[in-house]
C-alpha cells in the first residue's frame, strides 16, 4: 500500500442547478450542497457527519464514494483522481470499475433497495455474478449463505428464500450490508441506514458495522442526524465526527473530543438537541436566535451559521471562517477559536426587535 | 379460543388519577385479517390527569397510534374499537366518547380533544394557502372568523412564525418544521383542552424537534392545555413528559413518573428499552440491544407476550397474563418478577449513582 489516504477529498464542491418549474424560463437557482470540504478517510476509519437535514452531509458523502461528480476539487481514491478514472483521463492506476466495487453503500430505506420480487438469494447473487464471474454457483451460493450467517441471519438458507416482505425493518438493512459485503468493499457509505430501525435496533445494526470494520478492515462514512448515534459508531470505531452546517464542513475531530468539547457553536447547538435521559435539568431555550435554517439556494454572508448563532458579532456578517487546528485532528471554523481575531472587539449582533424576537427568515430548508 | 383471564382488573383503584381529563377503560382494538383476527390494542386502561403532558412510548406496532386514535374514537376501517372512554370537561358533564353522534363527534375532536399526526403535508389541503386552511376550520366550526385569525396569529407567533408570511404561502412553500408548527397552530384555534399528538415531530430533524418540545410547553402554560405526546423516542419525550406511559406488544405494560420510570423502570422491556437508547451524556458501554424481535398482532405469544425475550421468564410468565401490579404510588407495572428486574436488567441512569 501507498501511504495515500484510501480516499481523498479536496477542496470538495457541489452545486445544484434548481430550475423553477416547468413554464419558468428564469434564471436557474444555485444550490451549494457542499462548498469547499476537505477530508481524508483512511483505511479501517470511520467518519460521521451531522447535520441538520440539508447540511450536505449525504451529498458529501455520496461524492467521497464516486457516486456524485463534484463540480470543484477532487475526490481520490488511493491517490487516483475517482473522475479521471471514469473519464480516462491520464494515466489511470486503479480502474473505475475498482472504484465502484471498492465504494459502496447501504441507504436509509431498506425497503426500496431491494427488489421486492426477488428473493433474498437471488438479489445477493447479483453483485457476485458481476464481480466475480469465475465462481461456480455451488461456491457462489455457499457465500451467500456463510454472509448470511456472519450478520446474525439464522439460519441463513431460511432466509436465503424469503421475499423481502417476509423480513423485519432490521433484516431487511443486514441483506442490503451484505449486498454491499459481497462486493469486498473498503469503504461503505450508511446514509441514515439506522434512522428508519427501531431504537431497540440501531445499536444492534451499529454493532455490526464496528464488528465488520474490525473484521475486513472496511471503512464507514456514516451520515446521521442523530449525534448520539453518530458519537456511538464514531468513538467505538476509533473514528472521527464532522459536522456539516449549509454545505460546510464546520467542524471535524476525534468523536470523543468533539462531544466533549465542542469549539463550534453549531456542534454545542446540535448537542443541545440530542436528548439525553438526564432527568434533573431542564434543556431551556433552544440556543439559537432563530430556530429555521436559512434557504441554501441563498446562504447568509460571512460565516453562515451567523443569523443563528448565539455568539455572532459584527465579523462574523463580513468574512467567512478559515478552518484553525485546535487540537490532534481536530478542526473548526469559527473566529472564536482564534485568540487575537478582530471578531472579539466587534460589537454583537443585534436582532431586529420589531419582527418579534425570533422571527423566521426562510421558506425552505 | 384462549382460556386466560382477561387481563383487564376489575380494581380500577390502580389506574385512576385524582383529576383524569379522559379516561380510558379496557380499550381493544381488532382487525379480521386473512392470517387471523389481529388484536392491535389489548385491553389498556389508562388515565389521563388534567393539565399534565403524558408520553406514550413504544416502538413501531406496539399499538401507541391505536391508543391515540381510540381516545378521540377515530381507529380507521376496518378497525373495532371496544371499551370505555370517558371525556371530562371542566365545565360540563362527563362525556361518553364512544357513544357520541357522527356530528357531535366531530366538534368533539377540534373543539374538545384536538389531535396532530406526523406529517404535516398530508393534513394540509394543499390547493390553498394555510390561511384557507384555518379559514374553512373555522367556519366548518361556526367560529368567528376574524377571532379565529388573530387567535392564529397569536399562536404563529408562540411558535416563532411570522403569521402573515405562514398564512400567505402555500403547505409546500413551507419547511417541514413550520409546516408541522403550522399544524400544530390549526389544531389549537379551536381552543382544545386537549392535544394529542402522534409522532409529531419524528420526521424533523433533532435541533427543530427539541425546539418545538420546548415552544409545546410554552403552549401548554399559556392556553391550559393537556398534552399526550405519542413516540418511540424515549429521550426525547421523558424531557417533556410528566408521566410516561410504555407500550410493548399493543398493551400497557408500565406507567408511572417520568423521573420514577428513569431511574426505577420496574419493568425489564422498559428497562431493556433504556439500556438500548444511545445517551450522549452515559459511558459508551452501558449501550445494550433487545435481544430478539417484537411479536405479530395476529400470533401474540401467551401469558406475558414479553416473555419470549425476557431474562426473568418462567413457567408463570409463559401460562399467565400478568396484571398490573403497584410498584410505588402511580407506579404501575405488567410484571411478575418486577422485584427482581433491577437485579436481572441494570440499568444506571448516568449520574444518578449518587442519589442510590
């Protein structure tokens, strides 16, 4: 192996044109899903990204496994350019068809990924009659089944016949891991893949993938809105959390640094909101000015989380935050890690008082 | 036919409340469906305090959405509802919910008991504008229009909308949290003394959910409200509720303080629901699933329909339908062995040690 990272991301952009609808022939919208995220994933790692729905965190995550093309930077997978790849541009080193077996993904809703006429066997002999035509469909069939098993499918031929109506929520997302599984993955995207399970379920399903990661190596981007869970998967994978606010990457470190101590004021808000069974305290205002996300087709100036955070000054409305190193890996963009900033002698932002005092500026998020 | 008791008891002493708002008794709910008859409410009895706000926790197909749609009498077909349930205005007589007309029932549910659902799209007409919405509310009510609106207003308002903004757009125009603050604004512009909400913040995301916990509170101070806030978030709700409720397999199986059930759930699917809860705040180790999975309404397992995942099971649980038993004042528990549960289930709620 190379010492590159196992995929690269750089200075990572993803921007959406939105048309108005069918008799509008104005000017297109602009959507800045992501906007200059950098972020190295290596080998056995796992990342979470947080964030509020719209953040950018799936599209992130769907460009770092080749799936989204980014319309700036680049994306590389052990130091091949992932789009030159696909395009034939260069020299390619790793073909793309080794880059998409490499980097898979498992989706929120299990349900709509697999075909509901097909049973169980037959969806996951798919991917192995693509990627590994040699195999004779006696040894195909005993690796589905030992896949099987490997998840907690017991036992396994049972399962290997159902439809996937005859399976529960959590049965029907370990078939979609396996599905990914079976291809010899390095790196998985879960996007959600544990919102829709019972609560009951989604330790259950994180504890495979940690169980997977220390088995085969895989590496995981896990894109969650929930940090409890996010802190779960990410400090018992001896991995990181990043947390995404309007297509920026805002924070980044070591999961349990992160949680412990949050230096971003949008990573204390989110950990505002992540319940907790503590009973003596009560949570209190939410600690935002105002509690809607601005419309991203439009973000705010400056930093963009300032029409909402609680600590924004008069800098924070003019320049944006460069990304300062506040401790071993971890990273955040905001002024107030910056002792001699400017930001601390600027007067604080003022709301409007005759809109009410949290009067909402969006349509949409 | 099963030969078991019925497991509702005939000592009602257990479940009453000193001030109860709505009453529910013996509640069942059947569907016939191809595979068998499927029980998806089980003979729960329940008090609802007035001005408290209860949570009703269970996980998908515990039967939670049933209880709610039986207190306001609106199970769908071809769903029977079965039992008592009793509304208790302040000023009027009690009111026999299942007995009411098709009409009465109707001004029963916005004016008296008002409910909101996950998902707000789909209970706003989406051909007008949210004004148009609260409007034909109105009027199919005999309200007085423009009293209605500057009471809407007002609502908007407490839930940090801008009210002409919100009645000007139309639903899709909206992000998914105001739609749902917008529903939630219709349901009270009938003055409700109650509101029951069903998973109405699952679809949002944490930061907006917690917010709209806090401004509900607010809601229910200001405008005297009772709230059941129905949810398979434990967390979420046990920072809201002032009793909490815990449904397994469509039937009641503890129900007592909020604080109580936290630090002393008596029984082990509660206690095995806690330990399955990440908590941000609790050592990464105490995080447990529940082995095995919840049963099908049609093939409920007998005696205790918990035992086939429960620790403590023996003969007793699997021939006998526990009743509730007293675990502490407004503490009831379905549990045999709840004496034992601690022992069996640990479960430590983080930072709590101390006060043991």
């Amino acid at each position: 192996m190379s010492g590159d990272p196992l995929v690269s991301l750089t200075d990572v952009e993803v921007h959406f044109e939105e048309s108005q609808g069918l008799l509008d022939f104005g000017e297109p919208e602009l959507v800045r899903a992501v906007d200059g995220v950098s972020l190295d994933i290596e080998e056995r790692d796992v990342v979470a990204l947080v964030g509020e729905s719209g953040c950018g965190k799936t599209t992130l995550g769907k460009t770092a496994i080749g799936l989204q093309r980014p319309t700036g930077g680049s994306v590389e997978f052990q130091g091949q350019d992932v789009w030159d790849a696909k395009d034939g541009k260069g020299d390619v080193e790793v073909p793309y068809g080794e880059v998409r077996r490499s980097l898979q993904i498992i989706h929120q809703d299990p349900g709509s990924a697999l075909n509901p006429n097909r049973r169980v066997m037959k969806t996951l002999e798919a991917p192995l009659k693509k990627w590994q035509s040699g195999m004779s469909a006696g040894d195909r069939r005993g690796e589905i089944l030992s896949m099987l098993e490997e998840v907690g499918m017991s036992p396994a031929s049972d399962y290997a016949g159902r439809y996937p109506h005859q399976l529960s929520g959590g049965e029907k997302q370990r078939v979609a891991l396996v599905r990914s599984l079976l291809m010899d993955p390095d790196l998985i995207l879960a996007d959600e893949a544990i919102s829709a399970l019972d609560v009951s379920l989604r330790v259950e399903m994180m504890d495979l993938m940690l169980d997977l990661q220390d088995r085969y190596d895989t590496s995981f981007v896990f894109v969650s809105h929930d940090l409890s869970n996010a802190r779960y998967l990410a400090s018992h994978g001896g991995g990181r959390i990043g947390v995404m606010y309007l297509g920026e990457l805002v924070e980044v470190g070591p999961a349990e640094q992160v949680i412990e101590n949050p230096r971003h004021p949008y990573t204390k808000v989110l950990k505002w909101a992540t319940p907790d069974l503590r009973v003596d305290e009560g949570a209190g205002e939410p600690p935002v000015r105002k509690i809607d996300i601005p419309d991203p087709k439009d973000p705010p100036s400056g930093c963009r989380f300032h029409t909402r955070c609680p600590e924004a000054r008069e800098a924070c409305v003019r320049d944006a935050p460069a990304t300062e190193e506040v401790g071993d890996g971890h990273e955040v963009a905001c002024f107030r890690t910056v002792d001699d900033h400017e930001y601390w002698s600027s007067p604080e932002l003022v709301d409007d008082p005759s809109g009410g005092d949290r009067d909402t500026t969006s349509t949409a998020d | 036919m099963s030969t078991q008791k019925p497991r509702h008891t005939e000592d009602g002493a257990l479940y009453r409340t000193s001030d109860p708002i709505i009453e529910v008794r013996d509640a069942e709910v059947v569907f016939g469906m191809d595979r068998g008859v499927s029980r998806v409410l089980d003979g729960v009895d329940l008090d609802v305090q007035r001005n408290e706000i209860l949570g009703i926790v269970g996980e998908s197909g515990s039967g939670k959405s049933m209880l709610a749609s039986a207190m306001l009498d609106a199970v769908v077909d071809p769903g029977r509802l079965s039992g008592r349930i009793t509304y208790h205005p302040a000023d009027r007589d009690p009111v026999d919910v299942l007995g009411l007309s098709k009409a009465e029932l109707k001004r029963l549910r916005w004016e008296d008991i008002s409910m909101v659902f996950q998902g707000a799209m789909s209970s706003f007409n989406p051909t007008m504008e949210v004004r148009g919405n609260f409007v034909e509310t109105l009027e199919a009510h005999d309200y007085d229009v423009e009293a209605g609106l500057e009471r809407t207003r007002e609502i908007l308002r407490d839930l940090y909308l801008e009210p002409e903004r919100v009645l000007d757009s139309y639903p899709h125009e909206l992000s998914g949290g105001m739609q749902q603050r917008a529903l939630i604004a219709l349901s009270l512009v009938l003055e409700p003394d109650v509101l029951v909400m069903d998973e109405p913040t699952a679809a949002l995301d944490l930061l907006m959910q917690r917010s709209i916990l806090q401004l509900l509170e607010k809601l229910k101070q200001k405008y005297d409200l009772t709230l059941v806030f129905i949810t398979h978030d434990l967390p979420l709700v046990a920072e809201l509720a002032d009793r909490l409720a815990v449904m397994y397999a469509f039937e009641l199986v503890e129900i007592g303080p909020t604080e109580e059930i936290l630090r002393d759930a008596a029984h082990p699917y509660t206690r095995s629901l806690l330990n399955a809860t990440p908590n941000i705040d609790s050592g990464l180790e105490e995080m447990r699933p529940i082995e095995g999975s919840a049963p099908d309404p049609v093939d409920v397992p007998t005696g205790c329909s918990y035992h086939p995942r429960c620790p403590m099971a023996d003969e007793t649980c699997v021939e006998d339908d526990p009743e509730f038993l007293r675990a502490d004042d407004g503490h009831n528990v379905a549990c045999f062995h709840w004496q034992d549960a601690e022992e069996a289930v640990p479960f430590v709620l983080d930072g709590q040690e101390a006060d043991r």
